[in-house]
C-alpha cells in the first residue's frame, strides 16, 4: 500500500516506550473552574509524541471474545468488550499492532474492533445509531492480511468520506471470519457506495464477491434481544 504507513512498518523496532508521550505531552492544565468529567477526558487523551506522525484522528482498538449460545444482553456485550488502548500517530499504532495477535491466529468467536476514539463498538452508540455497515464474509486463512489493509486504508484516510467513517471490525467465526466497516449515516446513498468501492479496491476484491450493507437499525431489529455482536449479522 502507497502511503506512509509502509515506509514506518519496518523502521519502528517495536521497543519504544509504552507510555504515549511524557506526563507534560499528554496532560494540559485544566482551568480550576472545568468540570471535574472534562478534566477526566482531557487526561486519557492520547497525544503524538515529539517527532511523530500524527493521524487525522485518534482511534481506539477493542478487543471481545464469548461463548456462542450463551444467552447475552447489550449489558453484558458491553461489559465484555475489552479496551485494548488508544494512539494518535503512525508510530503508536505500530507499537500496538506489532505485539498484537493476528486475526487468523485467534480461536473461538472473537473480535477485533477499531473505532475512532470516543465511539465504543456498539450499534446505539449515538455515532453508529443512524449508520451501518459494508460486510465482507471470508473464508478461512484470509482475515489478517484483509484486516491489515482495511485499517491501513482507514487509518490512512483513503475512503475519502470525511467524517462518516467510525471505524471497523474483524470477526473470528468457526465456519468464516467477516470484515467490516461502520460509517455514521446509513442513507447516505453516496457516501456508502464510495466507501464500498473503495473497500473492494484496498482489499483487491474479485469482482464477483459478495458485499453487504446493513444499517444499524435492522441490525437491532434482527437481533430481537439477542447480542449485538458487531460481526453477527
């Protein structure tokens, strides 16, 4: 992939500090008269570090895991998603993914997700709410290098829709795994073709392969209860 993602995969040793940036980088002084859950926010806000390349948005991975059939609510969806840990530039998303396990390398039903920081993973979010979702259904042996790219791709700002993008997931199943990526307006005719061609071009789709677009709020009504689990549909 063109763009500068490439060029710091191999540069990045992978054995910088964990920490994102010194106290005095990462915390601004806060006005005595701020509200208490302002300051809170302020203060897990991941900022680059000094020399790096920062990205256009800061993001988020999550990581989830259940057992299928096991009765589940939006409660305990909630409860069992896991945060993985936040970064702002090129060179902290290399430190996170570089030690993190690859889609294909999971077992059971699980999940990667990637969302824009401040956005969970969770159809009623209020910035998913009125999306959806393009779904790429894989077959097995497929879903690293597919998962790669797509974040590549997102990260890098390739969809070109400005804001619509939230974020994606990758979903271990034991028959498939499915790709997907969430944009906030789901009737947004436009905007969901451009992120379907461009999804079909950074994944080097074959022409005759299946490609789905879900809104959120079928999603909710499909479920009738059940989990809403981003990679079941």
């Amino acid at each position: 992939m063109n763009n500068k993602f490439d060029a710091l995969k191999d540069d990045d040793s992978g054995d910088h500090d964990q920490d994102q940036g010194s106290p005095k980088d990462s915390e601004k002084e806060k006005p005595e008269d701020e509200d208490k859950e302002q300051n809170t926010q302020r203060k897990k806000m991941v900022v680059p570090g000094a020399g790096e390349h920062p990205l256009q948005y800061n993001y988020t991975f999550w990581y989830s895991r259940r057992t299928p059939g096991r009765p589940a609510s939006t409660q305990s969806y909630e409860q069992n998603i896991k945060q993985i840990g936040s970064f702002a530039s090129v060179e902290q998303f290399w430190r996170f993914y570089s030690h993190m396990i690859r889609p294909g390398d999971l077992t059971g039903h699980s999940d990667f997700h990637l969302f824009k920081e401040g956005i969970k993973p969770m159809w009623e979010d209020d910035a998913n709410k009125m999306g959806g979702k393009w779904i790429i259904r894989l077959r097995k042996g497929l879903a690293s290098r597919c998962w790669e790219n797509l974040i590549l791709a997102m990260l890098g700002e390739q969809f070109m829709v400005g804001e619509e993008i939230c974020g994606a997931v990758v979903s271990v199943r034991f028959q498939e795994d499915i790709i997907s990526i969430w944009n906030k307006t789901a009737s947004d005719q436009a905007t969901t073709a451009r992120i379907r061609d461009t999804l079909r071009r950074v994944l080097n789709l074959p022409p005759n392969t299946i490609m789905e677009y879900k809104t959120h709020t079928d999603s909710i009504k499909y479920s009738l209860g059940r989990l809403p689990w981003s990679g079941e549909c």
